[in-house]
C-alpha cells in the first residue's frame, strides 16, 4: 500500500533531483522512495552502532576475564 504525502524540497535539491531524473529517465516518486528507503537504512545502521557501542560497554569486564581464562586454559593445555 503506498501513502500519498506533500513535499517541500529547498529549491537547490529540487534543481538537482530533476537534473538526475532527466538523466536516467527514473519517475520521480520511485526515486524519492528509493533515496528515503536508504535513509531509512542508514539510520537504522547509525542507531544500531550506538546500541552495540553502549552495550559493548557493558560486557566488556566480562569479555576480559573470560578471554582470561581462556588464556590461563591454553597455557595449561600446552603443558
């Protein structure tokens, strides 16, 4: 289902997306929901790296001593 929407562009953006329409001969609405689509995906990404960063930050005592003991287990394993 799609949803009809208005939209204001600045005049500059509006001048250059018509440019490229013109140039690849795209409709205009496939182009803006392309171009939105992938927005859409690279906020995803952005809000996802803050996530993993934040929780990072909270295992990271954890992940340092169990990479401990795994360490302490090959040094007995070598013996």
């Amino acid at each position: 289902m799609s949803k009809a929407l208005s939209l204001k562009l600045n005049d500059d953006v509006f001048r250059e997306t018509e440019e490229i329409l013109r140039r690849t001969r795209r409709p205009r609405n496939a182009y803006i929901n392309n171009a939105v689509s992938f927005y859409n995906k690279l906020w995803k990404r952005r809000v996802l790296k803050k996530v993993l960063a934040e929780e990072s930050v909270l295992v990271r005592e954890d992940s340092l001593e169990v990479l401990d003991a795994f360490e302490k287990f090959e040094e007995e394993a070598a013996r």
